[in-house]
C-alpha cells in the first residue's frame, strides 16, 4: 500500500514519464493558508543543476486539483500534482533484458510480472520524491512551531565542505558517483510525542526515510557511535534546562523528550554511472558490459536534505495531530 | 496505536509488574501446528542469566488463550501471556521526583500526566519484547521457508568475542554498562517482496527493530559505509547466482532481490547503572546525585539477537501473507 | 483483521469454550478512573436468565490485566479478560458434518479448512460481545457528554411489549425462535463529528453493529421509510434549536448535527432451535433432520441492547479522540 | 481519513466545481487490461439525462495519469482523474447563512469551521461518485469471476416500474423529490470470504454504501423482515445445491456461503427541492422561506445502482485480494 500516516496520510502516485505524478494528502486541517508559490522554496532546494546534479530540468509547478479554496485548505483531501515534461524515455530500453548494478530494474520485473513502466525508474524513480516535497510543505504549516534542519554533511566519506567541488568533479570525469550522509534537526517539538511501541518516533522517522530511494541506514543522537560508550559516557543527565548533551537525539523510550530531535541518513552512491560495469544479461545468459547512459546525479545525496526534512515534517504533522 | 502489521498484525500489552503481558496476533493462518513447547527455545536465547544479564529469572511459560485448538492454529486471533512473578516494585518509587538519565521516566510521565505504571519501566519495560519473541515463533512458521539468524557482532565498540568477557565483568565492576550491535541475516527470501514507496523492506523492518527498547540505528547491507563508496564499488553487478556482493543487503528499490537479507542494529549501553550520576530532582528543583537500585542487565544487547529475529520475522511473515 | 476504530482501537478475541476472551483497547486516554466494578451494570444487562435467553450462566466478572494503575488508565493498552467456565462442549460435535441452518458452521469450515474451534461456535459464537460490553463501558467512560440508550422495540413483528411474553412463551414450547428490533439513541453528540467519505457516522456505525452476530439490518433516521416519502416531508428544516423532526436521525452528509443520533437495527430469529429442520449431512451426502441441543436463547435479541448500545459507544469515542 | 479499504483501498479527492476530481486505487495487481473506454458504460450508466435526473451534462472521461502502461496496470498505484467542465457556482452561495434542510450545509461549516468549498456541495456532492464508479470498473477487473447487478426496485415506496414516469412528472412539477430503494445482487463468490469480527460482509458492504450521498438504511437477505420471523422460517436449511431459499442473502457468520450476496440500499428523496421550505436563517437569526435554485435530480436514487455496484465491487475486490 502506498499510503503513510494515520491522521496526516500520505498517498503518492506517479511515474518517472507519466503525464503525471503527485501526493493527496488527507487529515490536513481547514483554514490553514496555502497557495502554490509557497511551495516554491522547497521545490527549488530539490531541484537539479547544482554541481553534482542531473541535468534534466523540469518547471515543477504544484498544481492544487483539490482541498484549497480561495486560499485556504478545506479540511478536505488535498491533491497536489506535478507535471512531467522533460522526459526521454528512449534512454531506459536495454534495462529490462540486463538490469542496472543496484537499481530497481531486476526487483521491480520480480515483483510486477514484467508489467511495471521502466521509463526513467517508473514508480520507482526519485522524481516520486517531488510529491513528498510537496507534503513536506504542508506538514510543515501543520507543524508550524516546528523548525526542521537538513544539510550534507559527508559526500563519498569526506567531512570538509571545501573539498566537495573536486571530489565531485573528479568522479563525474569518471563516470562514477558518489554516496554522503545528511543529518536532520528539528527544533520545537513538546515532549510526550510518540509511542512506547511500534509508533516511537524513531520508528516512524526511519519508516518514512527509508521511502527515500537509495538510504542505507539511519541513526539518532549518539547513533552507531553509542553501541561502543558505556552508560555513564551514553546517559544523557537532566539539567534544569533537559537533557545535557543530547545523546538520545530527542527521544527517549520512543517519545520526544523535548530536546531537538537529530538524526543521520545515510545514502549510497547513485547506482547509474556511466563507468563500464559487467553485470549479468538475463536474455543472452551471460555477463556482459553495461554503460549507463542517460541523466544522472552524480551524488543525488546533495539534492536529499529538502525532502529529507520533509519526511520529518510528514512524521511530525501526523503525531501533533493525534 | 500498539499495532504493527497489515496481514500478520501484532498487537502488544502488559506493564513490567502487572499481573500478565502478552500478545494478540491477528491473521494468523489456519492449520499451523503450534503448541506451547514451540516457544521455549526462544525464549530461553532472551532469559537472563549468562555474564552480564539481569539476576531477575521469571518462569516465562506461555499461555494460549486463544487461537489454538487440538494443537493446531484456527484462523482466529491468537493470543499468548505470560505471568509476571517475580517483581520487586519497591525499587522505582524514586524515579517520578528524579527521572534516571537515559530512561523513558521524563517522557512518560509527560506523555501520559503522571498517570503511567512506574513499576519495572511498566509498559515501557524491555520485559514487553517477550511478546515480541512469542510472536516471532509464530512468525517463523508462517515463513517458514526463511531462516533468521542473528548474533551480536561488537560490544562496547569491541569485535573480538574472546575479550568480552572481561569488558563485561569491568563495566559490572564499575556500576556501568556497554553498548553493542547486533547483525541479522535471513535467508530464503523469494525476490518481490516489499513495495516501492512506504513499505520498502527497510522502512518495515526499521519500523519494527525502532520498537525495541534501546535501538540507537540501523544500516541494510553496507549501511553507512555506502555513503562513503563510489557507485563502481556500492553496485552489485549481478552474476548467474543473484547480486555478487550482496552490498545493498538483500533489496533493491525496497524490494527483495533473493540475496540474504543482512543489517545491522547499533544498541544503546543499558541506561540503569548503579554509578553515580548527578541529574536534575524536580521535587528539590536541582540536580542531585542518583544511584539506581534495581536489578539490571551490564549488556542488555547481549539478549537481544532473539528479539531482532523476532522482528525480522514478523515483517517476513506479514510481507508473504500479502 | 479482528481490530476495529482508529483512535479508539478494539481487538477482540477468544472463543466460547477456550479458557478465556476478551478485548485490547489501544487509544485509551491516561487518567479516566476504572475499576472492575464499573464493568458490571453494562455486562448483568447482557446476561442470560430473562425470559427468553439462554440458561448458561457465566459469572462474567472482568479481569483488567493491563493499562490500569491504582484505579486510572494508564494510556497504555488496556486489556480486559473473561474466564470461560460454564461449557458443554459436547453439546456441538454433530456440527461439523452437518452444518446448523442459519449458522456460521459450513462458512467456518470453508474459510478455516477444518481447523476452526467448533465447540460452542468458537470465534463466532455471541459469547464474545462481552468483550464489545466491556469495551463500551470503557468508551462510554470516553464519551462522558454522550448518553446512550437502546432497547427493543419490536419481537417477531410485535411492537406491544405487553404481548411478548406469550410470544415467547409459544415459540419456546414449539422449539422455535423469534427476531426483534433493537432502536438506540445517542444525545448530546456535538455537531461535526464524522468524515463525509468513508467514515461517515452511519458508515462507521454500521460497520461495528454488523459485526454482532445476527444482525440482518440496520437504518438511521426515517430509514427505509424515506424511501417511500417527498422531499418536502423528510428534509429536516431547521429552527434556532436545530432540526426540526429530526428525520435524518441526527447525521447530515455523514456529519453529526446535534440533533440525537437515532438508529435501529434488525435482528434474525436465533438459529439454533431445537425444532426438527431437514439439511444436508454432508458425510451420508443427503438431507436429514436436525434437532439442535445445546442451551440457546429463543430470542437473543433481548440481549443485545447493552451490545449496541456499546458499539455506538465505541464509535464515539473513536470519533471524539480525532 | 479519506480512505477505504485494507489491500484494494480507494482513496478519494475532488469537489464538485474545484478543477478535476478523482481517486487513487492501491493494490491493484500488476496486468490487467486496462484503458479509458473501459470505463464509459459504466460512467454513462450514472450520467444524469434520464427523466428524473439533472440537466448538468458532464463529460466525464477518465484520465489515467499513472499505473497503467501500454494498456495494463503495472501494480503502482493508479490514478484516475475526470475535468469538472459545467459549473455553476454562482447557484449556492446564499446557503452559507441559511443551510438547505436536508442537506450538509450547516453540518460541513460546523465541521471546518466555514472553509469548506461550498460550490455545489464542494466534497460533499454526489458528483464525487463519478470516482466510485471508476474504482468499481477496475474491482470488477479484480473480481471477474463475480457478477454484480443492482437495480431501482421501488420509488417513492411505489413497486411498479410502469408507474414511475408519472410519479416523478407530478414531482417534478410540484418542485418536490422522491427517495427509493436499490437491490443489488453478487452472483459467483466462493464461500469463505469475510471475516468473523469486525470485517463481516455486511460490516463492509455497509461501511462503503453509507458513504454513498442520501443513503438511510440497508438490509442484508431477508433484512428488516427476519426480525418479524420465527427461526424456522428464516432460516436456510442447506440442500445440495446451498442454502435453500437464501433468507440470509449469501452469509452467515459474515462469511460468504456461496449462494448469491442480496442487499437493498433505502436513498432518501434529494433533499435540495425547488418547492419552498421554512427553515432558519442563521444572520438574520429567524426562519425564513428558501427556494433552491441549481439543478438537480428530483430522484437521484435513479442514477445510484452501478454506484452500489461499484460499492459492492470495491469490497469483493479487497475480499479477493486478502
């Protein structure tokens, strides 16, 4: 099922070089104001053409089809959708017979029979993400005491911003790509959100998250690093103003505890490369060469701080709303 | 809610120190030999007792109350308790004026206005995961052509098993306590399943492993390595016999590709030590010194492998009853 | 799946004969005061031993064996047990051979190949609405503003209760049974409770009373009779205290309008009578007669009041905690 | 939540006069044959035009913006959207101030505090349909070996079909309405489907039907009637063949049985009439007369049976589908 959230859901539809794709959204309160240029701020820190970034450029218009009314939402499902215009889809033919090292090309032909659109990832594609960008707006105006924070902070292992540009100029000239970390911050939560089972914050954060194509793995506060501290070192002491050093991440048994929530995200490097890879060919039987051609980010983590922020918000919106 | 799952749906309830806790499992398939024997084995991988575990020893038998009839599953709602027996609620009064650092006390007591079961952590308690392990027995037959197996890798940040011993007594020494990871592996995972957007393997499994009391993060495959790998060294060219490397552990787009399923899950260092720690009182209105009382696990980690294949488990089964 | 609400959650579970049943309710606010006392006016009320009903007697008394601390709940899952002692199990062994008219035997056996508990209906028997009964005080306690009132307004077609006890008296000396019609009122619902798509209040109502054994139909408001009138005699004007004769039963467009929420619900004769009935045996392959045993009510829809009554309850709350 | 359904759930969105309306359908399996045509006998079965319905004429072809390529469902989530074209919005807006009995004007305000989107009954309006008849084409695709019919069987309480052309021409010059019932039948489900508690059937036949505009009540088999009979005479005594006279409309226990599914669905008259009615004016603070304008069907039931229908196959689809 592709819906998520209890009280604001989420729904996504499209495909990569459908007419078009989008998100309804449903719990969304009447009366909050919104119109379709507030969405542009986000739409743009998604959008390609930054070093390192694809060169396909859509306009990336919302277009409201439902649940806003002379410029309010209505209480009612909220449709937002986008356009696709851009596409080439003569690009993705040969992945059938000899699927992509690391995309979905082989999984998708398992699950869907072989029916499944392969133009540009189909369902698949990170374009989907613009829909969630979309929602992130949203939630973000449900959320709105709420700040959330994303940025990269690591690209192909590397810590120091400086050195991104020639890092990445370097594995473009490739034909390779590069993986990185985003690390998220959300700011003016109120303690007691969240579940002591199955809906703990961190649950429905990493739930979220791992919807983003191409994440790894995922951790809060201290993260991996706390399964080497001792609890004397991990504990994080109250003070008068909470938790000391935060090494919860906000959270603690599964509900915020008041403190910013903080957690990482991990991505891999983008599976399409131009680099010559060997990889099997179901129709000849055998391994044989693959160039991918086609346009791609050569570290699509650098567009991912925006839409990791808006699963935050997604998750955030539903739990202030129970 | 405290529900998980769509087909195979696991329900949990019960307090550290109530008179019983247990499950209720919803769509469980007819006709499955079960009976109470079936559960032993797991629960005594969970049981307290080895170096570096709680002195606290419950019997732990389960009781089918529903669901089974003549030693076979009926269809209908399964339900599994167990006794709580030997409790001693003494040992947490002081926990609402002072909340233990690193404890679910703060949170609680916001989310639910002081109105919480205290006793042994209550709801909270790592005691509810023995419903968790009771339902991952039943899981294991629904899916049974899977095997789950998982181990602790790393405590305390150490890797070598040999040297563990002697951390732990350390740490007991001190008052303190470790961290660790523990890795999970399922084989026999027919390619297909998962979806492409919410309920990827990843988002489902971490849903489920974020409800463990203590998880700090979780990486698929190479995890938070990838993010430091060029895509020619992330990939998985795929050779006759599935994924060569299997670095995107087991799925691709949120899809099963055949490989083992493989992650990771870093564990916090048990939050309770007897060491001193200065936290805040908000009865006296400043920090004030806290030995924790009670009886505690050094390693809490080191009982978890049973429940992380638990939760494996339960996703696998909810994932084939689609 | 055997859960029903989704801020106010009911599962149910048990069957007739097995050692216990009951409910988990997730969604529960912290704080309400609840006893084990408070349970007993609701369930004496679906208790046997009136003219007519069945005469097994359970003591019915409930055991809160989680979300409850020192007289308030908790906020974590409540769940709510009965001991299942007064059984003759013997009573239905014919059953599976050849299934009773009017009985869920043969679709037992259909949907559950076989393996479905048959002694006293198992999962389907009416012995599991004390779990509902339960569940309605608990949600009655939730809806403090509502009042909730049902009762039995026609037996067999008889809307004079002074004639139902020769009614009943007739069709026990035949072995027979006879139907009714329960109508049930609820005052003090605020206006704009309900969704207009799926969840109206009529869809969400329905939707629990048809899960109480026996019901054949339901209507709100002028019912079926509206069917039959203009336009100008069913619309509801309005005047400054509301709707006039209040012919939608207190929902317009699926939305509460404060005006009391009115329905009725019909319900079958009991099945099980012990009058000879001809039916298919189907180990000799042929029709042959059928006298049920067993302890039945000749008209269990003089029980069911207290039951709907808590189904409408359960909706409200369900629908108060959006 | 605007949703329906567990695994071939509908979700819908749209306005009466807003720019396209719609739904999105999640669990449809991967290669089906679909394309637009398939959806115009059944969208012209609901079109108004027929004596007794509006003149507002729509076009009312289906867009499929995503989940089908090259004309089969690929299993991602499918989109169909139609133009709202011939829109009058000017006709509604006095019934801010003075809601139209019958009607959920006063009910929507109360509910979204007045930002709901009053043109034509905004989300409200039986337009929205038009999108529960294209989810009932695609369920019908799920469920091909059923066959679903649904027909008027009485107007204005009148059973003679031959008597309605003047029944509704004395209406329609009085300015007035008529209400009247839909029988609908489901010929070639297996036994077994549904389940015991809370997912009966009945519970989700009636769930989805009471989210059809104007309905007031609904009856399973013999329906209000089996309420007035003895169990002798209810109930189906098995033969061969099934049940014998199918007095429980095809379940029992909330089970399919095998013989037919027969329900009848009671509509209420339209409750916008032009005859003038008193009813409060809620600025001025007095009762006042009001004669609606706009265009409506002086019988809208006429135009409702492939709407249950489409209500009947979206609820077998998901039974299939489980």
């Amino acid at each position: 099922m592709n819906s998520f959230g209890t009280h604001f859901r989420v729904s996504i539809f499209g495909e990569s070089h459908g007419p078009q794709l989008g998100v309804v959204l449903d719990g969304v309160p009447a009366g909050l104001p919104l119109c379709e240029e507030d969405f542009l701020e986000d739409i743009a820190r998604r959008a390609p053409g930054a070093p390192g970034t694809t060169p396909r450029k859509e306009s990336d218009l919302p277009h409201l089809l439902s649940g806003v009314y002379e410029g309010h939402t209505t209480g009612a499902p909220l449709t937002i959708v986008f356009d696709n215009a851009n596409t080439r889809s003569g690009d993705y033919s040969q992945f059938a017979a000899q699927p992509r090292p690391g995309h979905a090309d082989y999984t998708a032909n398992a699950k869907f029979d072989g029916f499944q659109d392969p133009r540009g990832g189909g369902h698949f594609s990170g374009r989907l993400t613009i829909g969630i960008v979309a929602a992130g707006v949203v939630a973000k105006k449900i959320a709105a005491a709420a700040r959330f924070s994303a940025r990269v902070i690591s690209i192909g292992g590397c810590t120091e911003p400086e050195r991104w540009p020639e890092l990445l100029a370097a594995v473009q000239q490739e034909g390779d790509s590069l993986g990185g970390i985003v690390e998220c911050r959300v700011e003016g939560l109120r303690p007691g959100l969240g579940e002591p089972f199955w809906d703990s914050v961190e649950a429905l954060v990493s739930h979220a998250v791992f919807s983003i194509p191409g994440v790894r793995g995922i951790e809060f506060g201290d993260g991996f690093a706390a399964s080497a501290m001792k609890g004397s070192e991990h504990n994080d002491t109250f003070t008068a103003e909470g938790p000391a050093k935060n090494g919860a991440g906000g959270v603690n048994g599964g509900i915020t505890n008041g403190a910013p929530l903080v957690f990482r995200v991990a991505f891999k490097p983008t599976s399409t490369i131009r680099k010559e890879q060997l990889t099997y060919n179901f129709t000849s039987g055998r391994q044989e060469s693959l160039c991918a051609k086609g346009r791609h980010d050569a570290c699509f983590c650098l567009r991912c701080p925006v839409i990791v922020e808006a699963m935050a918000a997604i998750v955030t919106a539903d739990l202030l709303l129970r």
